[in-house]
C-alpha cells in the first residue's frame, strides 16, 4: 500500500500562480532539506518554466551536510537556478536572498525595475518562518518610516525588493511511492493518510542502510552497522520497541507504538541528522516510477 493522500484542490492556487508568476523575476521554492526532491511539487516546474529559480533549502539544521552539498550542487548544476541551505536559526537569511535573487535576475534592481520574488513552498516545510524573520528584520530597520507598504502579500526586503507569499496552498503532490513515505515520515501529509507501521518499515529501510550508526548510537541495539543493514525491518522495530519498553501486555511489543517512537524520534531530530534521499535516489525513483 501507499500513502493515500488526497489534497485540496489545486485549481485555484495553479491559476493564482499562472497570473502572479507573470510579474515576477525570480521564484523561490521552498524544500525541505531532508527530501528536497520529494517536497518539490511537480506543478512548480510546469507553472514557473523558464523563469529563475532559487531553491532553497530549509531545515538543513535536521539535515545530512554532506547530502545538502549534493543536492546543492544537483540544483546549481542546473540552468537559470541556484540553491541555497538555510534554517530557522539563520538570523539574517534576507541577505543571502537578496543576492542570490540579484545573481539569477541581473538586470533587475532599483526603484524603477524593483525586484518582485515570489515565494512557494508545500505546508510545513518553513515558509512562514522564514516569511516572519523576513518581515521582522524589516519591521525592525523601518518600523517608523513613512511610506513602507506591507500588505499581508506582499514584504518589501528593501526598497526595490518585494516578496510575493504564494496565493493559496501548494500542497505536495505524491508522484512515486517512495515520496510518499518520505513525506509521511517527514510530517508533511495529514496523520490519516498513511500507516504508522508501514512509514515506520519504509524510514527503518532507508536508515539502516544509509545510517546505521546513527541508529545503533540512538537505541543502542548493540549490532554493527552490518548487522543492521542485513537485519529486516520488522525485526528492527520488534527490537527497538523492547529496548524502549514500547510493550503490549504477555511480553510481546506494541509494534504501533514502536513505529510511532521511530517516526517521532526522526522528526525531533533524536536519531541525527538524516536526509531521506539523494539526488540519484530520487532520479532513479522518477524514472522508474514514470517507466511503471
Ligand atoms: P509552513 O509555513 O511552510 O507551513 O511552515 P512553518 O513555518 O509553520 O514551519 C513548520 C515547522 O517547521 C515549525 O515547527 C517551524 O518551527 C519548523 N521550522 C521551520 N523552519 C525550520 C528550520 O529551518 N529548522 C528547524 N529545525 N525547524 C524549522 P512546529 O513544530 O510546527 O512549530 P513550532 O516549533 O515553531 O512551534
């Protein structure tokens, strides 16, 4: 089984975006730097086509460094975009937007041709965090200057800077299987649309081949890195369930609540820093998907 996930309708937010991407010179596309190419929507590409693109990497405090360079440098690599990693820490991410927006759209800039941006990104993955440290570092350097105009939509970063918010709600859209356990272990997708369990089996898969370590350092199963790679998934869970005293009565374990420890642990960060996915991952899961 997939995850079932059926999200609001698009219809609105495609055509609001088809209007608002006319008037602007750069599009930020917010992912979650734990799966970026799973928190992409797809409609994006379709929508913005040929305009500049910043990605930029959110959260990459919960992510992998060295798989953040790789996908880096996958988005750099490719034409009229650039990438870069932020998280919610960053105190002054406005600078780094501004140049990298500057970089992709040259000969933008100044009161006459100001910069328009506009910002998209699936719930959850940190756009309105980002959008009030924006707003907050502006409000604080021009707090009581006349004439500075803030809508709910619209941010002035500076004076020939404008940020757009997407209008309406871009949800993710599930192309390949493997996106969807992604985006449930990531929290991204409603709790009803997916199994605990099966996410749970899914995220185990992945971290057993790719961190095992960082598993054996968290539960403490006392096996080698190998023995975890080799280990099945539900083995793991029965395991990592009775180290944490995730029982059910006869002595057996809740192999629910020792799902839902794993997913909760991976989210607050207790297993270390993960990304679910490489570019060439996620490249191959595209194409096999698209083969199918
Ligand atoms: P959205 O507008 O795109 O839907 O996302 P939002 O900014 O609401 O962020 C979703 C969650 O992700 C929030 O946590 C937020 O604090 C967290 N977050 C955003 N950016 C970062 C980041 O760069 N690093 C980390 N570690 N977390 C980030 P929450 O638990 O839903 O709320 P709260 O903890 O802020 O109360």
């Amino acid at each position: 089984m997939s995850i079932q996930w059926f999200p609001g309708h698009m219809h609105l937010t495609r055509k609001a975006i088809g209007e608002r991407v006319k008037e602007i010179d750069v599009v930020i596309e917010m992912l979650d730097a734990r799966l970026p190419g799973s928190s992409a929507n797809p409609l994006m590409a379709e929508l913005t086509s040929g305009r500049p693109t910043l990605k930029v990497l959110n959260k990459q405090d919960m992510a992998d460094p060295a798989r953040t360079a790789l996908w880096l440098a996958h988005y750099n690599a490719q034409p009229n975009t650039q990438a870069i990693a932020l998280d919610a820490s960053n105190t002054a991410p406005a600078r780094a937007i501004i140049d990298a927006c500057h970089h992709l759209a040259p000969r933008r800039g100044g009161m006459v041709k100001p910069m328009r941006v506009l910002i998209c990104g699936i719930p959850n993955v940190g756009k309105s965090t980002l959008i009030n440290t924006l707003k907050g570092k502006r409000a604080a350097k021009t707090g009581d200057e006349a004439g500075v105009t803030r809508t709910e939509s619209r941010i002035a970063l500076a004076d020939d800077f404008y940020l757009y918010d997407t209008p309406g709600m871009l949800w993710p859209r599930i192309v390949v299987p493997e996106s969807g356990f992604n985006l449930a272990a990531s929290g991204a997708v409603g709790k009803n649309a997916y199994d605990e369990q099966e996410v749970a089996y899914e995220l185990l898969a992945l971290l057993k081949a790719d961190y095992p370590a960082l598993l054996e350092a968290r539960y403490k199963l006392g096996r080698a890195p190998e023995a975890y790679a080799q280990a099945h998934e539900e083995e793991l869970i029965e395991a990592i369930g009775r180290q944490r005293g995730a029982l059910a009565g006869g002595g057996k374990v809740n192999m629910q609540k020792a799902a839902e420890l794993v997913i909760a642990d991976f989210r607050a960060l207790h297993i270390g820093r993960i990304t679910l996915e490489t570019p060439e991952q996620f490249g191959r899961w595209m194409k096999a998907g698209l083969k199918s």
